[in-house]
C-alpha cells in the first residue's frame, strides 16, 4: 500500500467515525426529547387525575391535604397506571418510587402560577433542573437557574 492510499483509508475511516459519533449523539438527544415530554405529560396526568378524584369524592371540597410526595403517592393506591407516573429519566426515582415533588403547603392556597410539582432533584442529570407542574396545570421545563425551578424549590417538597 502506498503512503496516499494509506492517508486516503484514514481520512475515510476518520469520517466514518465522525458521521457515527454525530448520528449517535443526535439519537441521543433524541430519546431524551421524547423522555422529557412524557415526563412533562405524567405530572399533567397526575395532576388531572388528582383533580377528577378530588370532585369524585368531594365535589367543590378543597383538595387534598398531604403535602410533598404523598400528594402524588395516594394515586398508588386508588389508579391502576399510577405507576406509569414516575419520571423516565429518573432511575434512582422509579427504583425507590419516588419521582415527583408534591405542594410543600396546603395547595388550596396556591394561585394558578404557583408550583405544585416538579422533578426531584437530579432527575433529568446533576444540575440539569427539570419539569415544573404549575396549578394552572401547565407543565414546564426548567433549568436549575430558571427562577420558575428556584420557585418550586420553594412550594415544592420530596
Ligand atoms: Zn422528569
């Protein structure tokens, strides 16, 4: 093999190698788009369904009391696909069933942009922020210095 054709094999192979490392990184972020939007999507249906209990059982009472994640947790118990409502890209979260913040106060008293949700901390990645569930029922997502996860950190609690 002469030194051109020697050259012109790594160029190639090196190109290769770039194209794969790109198409892989872009399947990459990809897979979390979709993880992040059906994260988005489960802290709306756990707040949907939060609401259509809340009037099933006490049609015009306030809604539940419990505070943190047992606001969520109680969906264990009475929702056959409560256990759907955990955050994909949380590990440790679905491994000790414990993905989602709940109101840190009574959530009767939150106005419509107040949190009443989000992600623990570190579900999306170390420093990453996360979803942020407002009362309103819109979901979020933030980063760690977006003030709306700073927030949350406030009205929000494990
Ligand atoms: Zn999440």
């Amino acid at each position: 093999m002469s030194l051109s054709k020697g050259l012109y094999v790594i160029l190639i192979a090196s190109f290769l190698v770039l194209v794969c490392a790109y198409g892989l990184q872009a399947v990459q972020r990809a897979q979390r788009m979709a993880r992040v939007t059906r994260c988005a999507s489960n802290l709306r249906a756990l707040w949907q369904t939060q609401l259509q209990y809340q009037a099933w059982v006490c049609p015009y009472g306030p809604l539940s009391p419990k505070r943190g994640h047992e606001f969520w947790h109680q969906w264990k118990r009475v929702h056959p696909s409560a256990n759907d409502f955990d955050c994909p890209l949380s590990e440790e979260g679905r491994r000790i069933g414990l993905s989602y913040r709940g109101p840190c106060r009574d959530a009767n008293r939150l106005k419509p942009d107040d949190p009443v949700g989000a992600d623990r901390e570190g579900n999306h990645g170390p420093g990453q922020g996360g979803n942020v569930l407002l009362k309103s029922g819109d979901v979020r997502e933030a980063s760690e210095s977006d003030p709306l996860w700073v927030r949350a950190r406030e009205t929000t609690m494990d």
